[in-house]
C-alpha cells in the first residue's frame, strides 16, 4: 500500500486573527530574521497575498520576494505588512539578561 502525503503548509492553519498573532510572536521571539521574514510571508499567504500587495502598495512578486526565508525586506516593508495583517511590533523586556 502506498501512503501518499503532502508537504505541511501552515497557511492552511492560520485561520483567526488569534492564532496569526500567536504564530507571529513565536517567530519574532526566535530573533532569527530569516525564519522571521518566511513566517511573515506565510502569514500574508494566509491572509491573501493579493489584499496584502494592494494595502501595501507592493506586487506580489516583491513580497513573495521579500518575505520568504531568502527575502530580506526593507523595515518599512515589515512594517506595512505587519499593519496590512492588523499586526503591530511591541517590546517587552527580555528578563535578566543583564541584571
């Protein structure tokens, strides 16, 4: 018998703003800008590249670009897709890491 599967896509669970914001902050929590970049990009997916470039002002060929794990987007560019998701950057302190 041949088991037949297909490749994960996260996208597919990302379905309420909770579970975005959840996945967003886990990703801005690792602090690696590659994974940071690909999440973002999976979050737009999820939410429709196309809504996503026209809030922006941006193709989506330059977001594909720009948010996969190879982009490097400029921080206006995270900025503007963090707004168009209804997301937005917060600090918090890290904890004792220099008491």
């Amino acid at each position: 018998m041949v088991v037949r599967t297909r490749p994960f896509d996260p996208a597919e669970y990302l379905d309420d703003d909770k579970a975005i914001a959840a996945y967003m902050s886990e990703a801005l929590a690792t602090g690696d800008v590659s994974f940071i970049a690909d999440a973002l990009g999976i979050v737009a997916r999820a939410k429709g590249m196309s809504q996503i470039a026209s809030e922006t002002n941006l193709s989506r060929e330059s977001l594909y670009r720009a948010l996969s794990s190879e982009g490097n987007p400029e921080f206006a560019t995270v900025i503007g897709v963090m707004k168009a998701l209804g997301l937005r950057l917060t600090a918090s302190p890290i904890g004792n890491a220099n008491p």
